[in-house]
C-alpha cells in the first residue's frame, strides 16, 4: 500500500506533474511534422513530382527534428 501511494506520488500539484507528461523532444518533433505537412502543401503549388514531396516531408519532419534531438543530448 505504501508503494502505490509512493509511485502515485499524491502530494504532488498535478500542474508540476503535467509538465512532464510532453518531453521537450517530443515537442520538437510535433512542431516540425507539423512544418513538414505544411511545407508539402506548399511544394504541390511548386511541383508535381513525388519525390520531391517525399523528400521534404522526410528530411523536415524525421531527420532534421532527429539531428536536433541527437545534438541536444
């Protein structure tokens, strides 16, 4: 019984333990996912070729919010 009140931790606020609940690389990588759709729409004005779109959503939306993510650790 004490273990469970313990990993529940009741004493604390419930707006300190929201906090944590996102981490700071999990809002890194929502923003640019986010960029990323945002920025293949864009390019179908510019272009009609897939690899392209493919490309963009990708590179902006894995690997760059990944290098991000790797460089702040």
């Amino acid at each position: 019984m004490d273990y469970a009140a313990e990993r529940l931790n009741v004493s604390e606020q419930p707006s300190t333990r929201s906090n944590t609940l996102v981490s700071t690389e999990t809002k890194i990588t929502a923003v640019f996912v986010i960029l990323a759709l945002v920025l293949v729409y864009g390019t179908t004005a510019v272009t009609d070729k897939q690899w392209v779109h493919f490309a963009v959503l990708i590179g902006v939306g894995v690997i760059v919010p990944t290098f991000i993510n790797e460089w702040r650790n």
